[in-house]
C-alpha cells in the first residue's frame, strides 16, 4: 500500500476567499504569514511515519522548477512579498519521501494579491548595471535596458509606452508618444527590458534637439495606467543627444532578472553536512545550547569557498553511473536549498578518438549532469555547460587509470560559509581542588556532502583550555573536566572580589591577555559546513565562573534583638566592638596631625565621642563558602563548602573585603562608622570630614525635632547580605546581589513634652539641610496661605505682650521592617519579600512602611480654647494616609548603581505629615484711645489655619552593599 502525502491544507492566514478555489488555489495577503499542513495521508502511511519530517517545496506555476525547500515536523510557513504578487501561482507541495509527485497533484497553488505599484526604476546599459541617468548620455542606436521595480504585478503582462518630454508644452498631456513595447512579462516582480531599436526613435522625433528626455507609463493588460504611489510616469529621465551611433535595429526583448554570479551573504545556506543539537549536562542536569530551527545564530562573517567535484564515466558513454547518481543527489539537495549559488559544468573525454568525436562526448556528458539537477528540480538558468573534448587531461598517461579519471564532468561552483560567535554556556564551578566533569552531547550529526578539502568529520571535537591546551576527542558525547579560576583562594581573594565587583570583559593585545576576566573560557570546536564552518573558531565556549558565595553581617545595637544570619546558617564568630581600632586610630601619627586641622574638632567632639560609647553595641562579620556542594536550578542556595572567616584570618588583608563590602551612612548615628574600623584608618580625613558634615546635619534634623518636641530612639539593626552567581531555571548564569534588612525597631518613641506655640511657627525646614517639602501641589497651598496666616498671629500676640503660648506635643510609636532583596543582574531585574507584611509599594523599587508614629499638639493655659489642631499633609504619594493629628514615617528606596560604584544600597528618608492649626479666635487689635491698630479678621470671624510644624521629607541613611 502507498504511504506518503494525499493532500495538503490551508490551516490559517490571510487570504482572499473571494479568489480562491478551496482545495486548489488559494489567493493569500502578502508579507502576512500563512501556515500549510497535512489534510489527508495515504492509506498506507503509518504513525509512526506521520511524525517523520516532511519536505516542502515551493515550485514554479508549472512545477519544473523546486524554488524552495524546507524539511518540518510542523507544517509549513509561507510569505509572499508584494513584489512577488500579481497572477503568477507557485505551487506548494509536501511529500514525505523527498520526490515529488508529477502524477498527482497534492499541493496547492499560491499567488499573492495586492494593488499594483512601480516601486523603482532606473536606466543602464548594461544588463542589471548600474542606474546611468545622472553619469550618461545616450545616443540613439545604443542598446538600453530599461528596469522597474514593481509590486502586484508578478506573471503579469504589460504595455510599455515610451514619451519624449516636449519643451514648452502645456505638460504631460501634450508629450509625445514615441514607441509602445507589448506583451513585456513580469518576472520575479520586476520589468526588465533590453531596447534594441532606440534609432527607430530617431525617425520618430522628426527634428532633434541637442539632447531629449524621455520616460515610460506602464499599462496592465486592463488598459490602465500604474502608478508608485503618485503618479503614473516612471523612470524620469533617459537622455539621449542627438547622434546616431548606429542604424542597426536588434529585436527588443523582456530578460530574465539576473540571478547568477555572487552568492548572496543575507541568506542562510542549509547542508547536508551539519549537526541539529547539542545539550550540556552539568550537576546532574540537561541544558540544551542548540537546536536546528529553534536556536538563532548571528553571523558575524562570511567566507566564499570554491568547490569542485569530479563524476566519472564508463569508456565511451555519457550516461550517469549508478555510483555517480549518490553524489550527484547530496550536490542536488545543497543547491535546492541554497538557490543562490550558480555553477558550471565543463565535459571532458580521454584521447581514444578523434578530436571532433571527443568534443562531442565531452558536451553530451555535460549535459547530462545538467539535465539530472533540471530533472531534480533544478533551475536551468543557473547551469551553464560546456565541453573540452580531450583537452585539460587531469592526468597525462595511456593507461586505463589514466583514462578512468580523466573520462569526467567537472562541477564547479561557489558557495557561502558562515561564521558565527561562539555559543556560550555558563556554569558555576569549583577551583582545581574540586573540578567537575561536564558533557557535550552533538545529537544526529552528519558529514555528508562535505564541500571542503580539509573536510570536517562527524566524530571530531577539538577542546582548548582557555585557549592554548588543546584536547583531540571523539564521539559525540564529549566529557571534560572543567574548573574555575581562582586558584590561590583565599589567600588572593582581594584579585577576585575586585573581578566580582568589576566583571570586565577579557583585553587582548595580540596574543597576550592583559586584563583576564572572572570566568575561565573552555572552547569546543564541532564544525560543520552548515553552521561554524571555519575550524579554528569555537562552537561552543564554556564559561566557568567561580564558585564563591561573599557573605557580610552588620549589627547595631541588636544583642538584645536575637540573631539574624544570611540564609539562616549560623556564623557564630562574628566579631562584637571596636574599640581596639578606635585605640588604634588615636595612636598613630597620621591621626595625631588630622586632629588639629581646621574644623575636624568637630568630629572628635562630636562623633568620636559617642562612637567610643557605642563601641561594644557593633557586631560583623565578613565570610565566603566557596567549593560547595552546589544547588540545582530552582534549588535554594547550598551553604555547604569550605568556609572562610575574612575578619579573623589575619594573615589574609580583612580591611579591604570589608571595606568594599560595607560602606554605611547615617545620621545621628552614622553607620558609616564601620568603615574606620575595616579599613583601619585608610581614606580616614576623607571619611572623617564626611562624618563632620554628616553630624551637623544630624545636629540639626535632631534640633529640629527637638524644637517639635520629638526625640528619636536609637535604632537596632541587623543586616546581612551576601553576593554569587546562581543558575537560572532557563540555564542562563546571573550574578546575584541580596541584602537582608531587620530594623526592630528602627525608630521608637513614647514621650510627652512641652512646646512654645509662638517660637515653633516661625521655624522653617530651610534650617534642616537637604530637608524639602512634599511636591502634593494641595500641600503647597496651604503652606502659601498659612505662612502669612503665622506672621500675623505672632505679631497679634506680641502686640498683646504675649511672649509665649505653651502646649503639649505628646509622641508614640515605633517603626520596624524587615525586607529581603535581591537584584538579578542577568535580567536586571529585583525581587521582594516582605517579611513582616508592613510595606507598601510606591514607585519602581520604593517601599513605604505602613506603620506611622503619631504625635497630638495640644495648647494648655488661658489660650487652650483658642487652638486646634490637625495633620497638614493627609497621605504620603497618595500611597500610606497619615493617621490621628500628625504622624512621621518612613520610606525605603532600593537600587544597585554599579556605575557610580554605590553597588546595592538602601536608602532611607524621613518623612513628616506636620501639623495645621486653627486659631478660633480674633485677628483684630483694638486700643481705647485709637480703636482699632489693625483688623486681619476675614472670613467674618472663621477660623484662621497657620502651620504649627511644616510637612518635610529628609534623608536618613543610605546603606551601600558591594561597593566597588
């Protein structure tokens, strides 16, 4: 019973129904993509055989001629250019055997539709030159070829008239026609038109100008014009002088668009000799790297190559051998797949017989070969064939060896080779103390048909250790031991958290490398002349990164809090205090001088003081796990390896790791303290002035709240954070940033504390710096109206001789959080939890924390009835409502700024609602003796808002993880 293809389908698309015949022809919109399949099997055709690839060809209208193939489990995609559309049909066929069935017809027939259009044109002289129209004059009798560009007009044939510009006229209704050109046919979508009687013109003009301008319109067969959008004259302007070259008149014909010569470098070639997957195993897992179809490859160069291939004949006979045929098919696929490739084919004959004999012999051979790829569906535009006879033996001799190979067709032809960038496959592994062995597998690879002289091999795959040692292997399952680079760990990780940090890309001098990146590359080299055709560039490249996890812990006056450790491990050799370092910085010289610089009594006043109260309150630790026992994608991350404490290891340089890793700023309390300590006086004036101008700040957002009646409880704080890369669940490898934050509490408050009414409203937030107000346009009213409203209650009561109003500002509360974050530099993306469920999103990478501490301001004495009070700013960016009369809170802001060398950090603000008051009774003065001094008492007595204390936003501290 048969097997194979009945019938195919129009599964969806585009189309026109109305010019369509169902099961036949099928009118489709072009550049829209339209998907093919199998409707109906033939009766023998089993199961298993309908999940075997198929072929697809696209033949011309009267299918000689294969124009495309492609091989798909999936049916079949076609879209049709504009160009290509008009009345000319391709035929579109499956068959599971690879032969085409010219009993039967299968397929369907396909044209494209659209409006017809002249897209370009342009006058040469010569066939497919360049456009001469500003470089040339033509004179009449020369040969001109005529070219348009069109769209819609495919198979179709049109009229070309030809007009001569008349000057002076009155336009183009008055230009004349000179010559009509008929039944000229579209094909490939273009009008290509050899003029071979342009003297004929001469005769026609009458008397000559000096030099005439001529253009084309061109008619559909319907008799109407086709326009390019505009209007109707195309090809402006052919000049011609007025000189008669020659009188000969040669027929004009309508050419085949030029196709042969250069293989065209945007289009991929198919081959035979190729392979269609390769996977990786790693850590007990798959990954897939590539996949013919699915995997796309950029190209970044092309190589021409020359390939000759010699068939061979019995004595005296031009018909193909059996043996002959098995070449010639893997030739013909290549050259169906790859239509843009020409060849030629010369026939050659041994010395027995005479010389017009052998010429004959040598041509029909040739001929021959070319009717088998016409046959196969080749184009026979693209063959061209000649005979040499008994001339150009291979070899010289008279012996039967000699006459066998020189009783021959050569077939030569040129064809494209691409080149691509290695793929890349990234892992992370351990040093040489602990390599790991990985597998390269090359699924259904083949080298057939292989065109080249040194030819690839299917079993062959070359390994080069970063380059230089290289591993000859065979198979197609290739295991190799792999490692990362970091040899001398730990004892040189300083090297290596600068590369983690500072991941730059290798820089070559020559053959020299000057800067080494943080991965080391393994190069696999599986060519093949489909893909990586060039043997001495890598297929694959393995990047091996280092298996190093960086862990830091910071605490504040978090002892009493529990523990907090990264991933839960526990590090129970964090080291507490530091007053040793302290002690350490006071006794050196460099210190000695620093302290009796201008304006750095400040810090040691001020700063140092405190830092030397809290030293025992500080706790850190710096760690790395490196050679672990690695995770699987999706797994958490392992902590299981070799373990070093960075802090405690004198003898490798625990300042600098520390330094990088942790770089804290505060206020009031300055966590950046922990940077003199790490670095252990290193940068110290510069850090130093930083905390002189840090704690002015802190002076002055501290006295401003202490004006406001508020005072800050000191923080406890835990932090720890760690750095690595981690496979991803798509196989990709992502350097990963992760901080955990626990603030319990960040700030706490539980007081009640006496204010001066007519001091506090003349305060301002100019006085805190960096201090601003929130930008709600609702709030910035009221603060307009209400400052004017604060000067004339403050002038009431001075007139009054009223030097102060007090009151009761009573503050409770606390505000807490915990937040884990990681940043993904792969995808450039962050991730959140939420630990406690308090935080609520803002903008891109901004949390506020819902929890708010609230404050009531109360006036007491003789003037209580006289004030109310109530929250000025209502919400904070329309996210979080402030609650009861005036509340302050707290807002995160995460990112990673790898350029400014910040890394991960958290920055934290302060933000306050402030507190609007009414005053309920009257602004007016009034004196026995004079009446009234003044009266500001509008709105018929209402109440009069004023600002006790101003709305306000003020950075806090930022924390910087990883800096580089």
């Amino acid at each position: 019973m048969a097997k194979g293809v009945k019938k195919i389908k129009y599964v969806k698309g585009s189309h026109y129904p109305d010019m369509s015949v169902y099961g036949k022809r099928i009118t489709i919109e072009p550049e829209k993509e339209i998907i093919f399949d199998v409707a109906e099997w033939l009766s023998g055709t089993t199961p298993e055989d309908k999940k075997k690839p198929i072929k697809w060809m696209r033949q011309s209208n009267d299918r000689k001629v294969i124009v495309k193939q492609l091989v798909s489990t999936t049916g079949y995609m076609f879209k049709i250019t504009k160009q290509l559309s008009g009345s000319y049909h391709y035929y579109i066929e499956a068959s599971l055997s690879g032969k085409r069935d010219f009993k039967n017809t299968t397929g369907l027939y396909v044209k494209g539709w659209c409006q017809p259009r002249i897209v370009s044109s342009k006058w040469c002289t010569k066939k497919g030159g360049d456009d001469v129209r500003k470089t040339y004059t033509f004179s009449y009798g020369h040969i001109i070829y005529l070219y348009l560009d069109t769209e819609g007009l495919n198979g179709d044939k049109v009229t070309v008239d030809v007009y001569k510009v008349v000057e002076g006229g009155g336009g183009t209704n008055d230009d004349r026609l000179i010559f009509t050109y008929t039944n000229v046919e579209v094909i490939d979508g273009q009008i290509n038109l050899k003029i071979g009687n342009s003297y004929q013109w001469y005769g026609k003009i009458g008397k000559p100008k000096s030099k005439e301008e001529f253009y084309v319109k061109v008619k559909t067969a319907s008799g109407k014009y086709v326009n390019d959008g505009k209007d109707t004259i195309h090809a402006r302007f052919l000049r011609i002088k007025n000189e008669v070259v020659s009188k000969e008149i040669e027929t004009s014909t309508n050419n085949t668009p030029t196709k042969v010569g250069q293989p065209d470098k945007n289009k991929k070639n198919s081959h035979l000799c190729k392979f269609e997957q390769i996977n990786v195993q790693d850590n007990g897992e798959t990954f897939p790297v590539f996949k013919e179809g699915n995997t796309l490859l950029k190209k970044v160069s092309t190589e021409t190559q020359f390939a000759n291939f010699k068939v061979h004949f019995d004595f005296d006979k031009s018909d193909i051998r059996p043996d002959t045929k098995v070449v010639l098919k893997y030739l013909l696929d290549f050259l169906l797949f790859n239509q843009h490739l020409d060849m030629n084919l010369s026939g050659h004959a041994d010395d027995r017989g005479t010389l017009d004999y052998n010429q004959s012999l040598s041509e029909r051979r040739a001929t021959a070969v070319k009717d088998f790829f016409v046959n196969g569906g080749l184009d026979k535009n693209r063959i061209k064939t000649r005979g040499f006879g008994e001339v150009n033996p291979l070899v010289a001799g008279k012996t039967e060896e000699v006459y066998k190979k020189n009783r021959r067709v050569e077939i030569d032809f040129s064809y494209l080779e691409y080149n691509q960038d290695a793929m890349v496959y990234e892992t992370v592994v351990s040093n040489l103390d602990k390599p790991r062995k990985i597998t390269v597998n090359i699924l259904n690879r083949e080298d057939k048909a292989c065109f080249r002289k040194d030819k690839h091999k299917k079993t062959e795959v070359l390994v080069y250790d970063y380059g230089k040692v290289k591993h000859a292997k065979s198979g197609n399952a290739i295991s190799h031991e792999v490692f990362a680079n970091y040899f001398e760990f730990p004892k040189n990780y300083a090297s290596l958290l600068f590369k983690f940090l500072n991941p730059l890309p290798p820089i070559n001098v020559g053959r020299t490398i000057l800067v080494q990146p943080i991965y080391y590359p393994f190069g696999f080299h599986i060519n093949s002349c489909a893909y990586y055709a060039n043997k001495n560039k890598a297929t694959l490249e393995v990047r091996t990164y280092p298996d190093v996890v960086w862990i830091g812990h910071f605490q504040y006056n978090y002892k009493d809090a529990g523990t907090y450790f990264f991933h839960n491990k526990n590090f129970n050799d964090l080291t507490t205090g530091i007053t040793d370092v302290l002690n350490e910085l006071k006794n050196t010289i460099f210190y000695k001088i620093w302290r009796i610089l201008p304006g750095n009594f400040v810090v040691e006043e001020t700063l140092l003081k405190y830092i030397e109260s809290q030293a025992r309150d500080y706790t850190y630790g710096i760690h790395t796990i490196h050679n672990r026992t690695l995770e699987k994608t999706g797994q958490d991350l392992s902590l299981v390896g070799t373990q070093t404490n960075l802090i405690t290891q004198t003898k490798y340089t625990k300042y600098f790791a520390a330094g990088v890793i942790y770089g804290f700023v505060v206020v009031g309390i300055v966590i950046d303290l922990l940077l003199i300590y790490l670095t252990r006086g290193r940068n110290v004036i510069t850090k130093l002035q930083k905390f002189a101008k840090m704690a002015k700040r802190a002076e002055s957002i501290l006295k401003k709240m202490d004006d406001a009646g508020v005072e800050l409880i000191p923080p406890s704080i835990a932090i720890n954070a760690g750095m690595y890369y981690q496979k991803q669940k798509d196989g990709r490898l992502a350097l990963v940033y992760e901080a955990n934050l626990n603030a319990n509490p960040l700030v706490a408050v539980n007081f009640k504390r006496e204010f001066d009414l007519l001091k506090l409203i003349t305060k301002k937030i100019n006085e805190i710096k960096n201090a601003k107000h929130p930008k709600d346009s609702e709030v910035q009213k009221k603060l307009e109206r209400n400052n004017k409203n604060n000067n004339k209650i403050a002038e009431l009561f001075k007139s009054k001789g009223v030097s102060e109003i007090k009151g009761t500002i009573e503050v409770r509360g606390d505000l807490m959080f915990e937040q884990k974050i990681q940043y993904n530099f792969l995808t450039n993306t962050y991730s959140f939890t939420d630990k406690l469920g308090n935080l609520v999103s803002h903008a891109q990478n901004e949390k506020i924390i819902k929890e708010q501490i609230s404050f009531v301001a109360v006036v007491t004495g003789e003037y209580r009835g006289f004030f109310e009070f109530a929250k000025l700013q209502t919400a904070i960016e329309a996210k979080v409502e402030f609650t009861a009369k005036g509340a302050v809170g707290v807002k995160l802001k995460y990112g990673v700024d790898t350029k400014g060398g910040r890394g991960l950090f958290v920055a934290q603000s302060l933000y306050c609602s402030g507190v609007e008051g009414n005053y309920l009774g009257s602004l007016s003065v009034k004196d026995n003796l004079f009446g009234d001094i003044f009266d500001w008492s509008s709105n018929e007595g209402k109440p009069t808002p004023f600002t006790l204390i101003e709305p306000f936003e003020v950075p806090l501290y930022e924390v910087q993880l990883f800096k580089s």
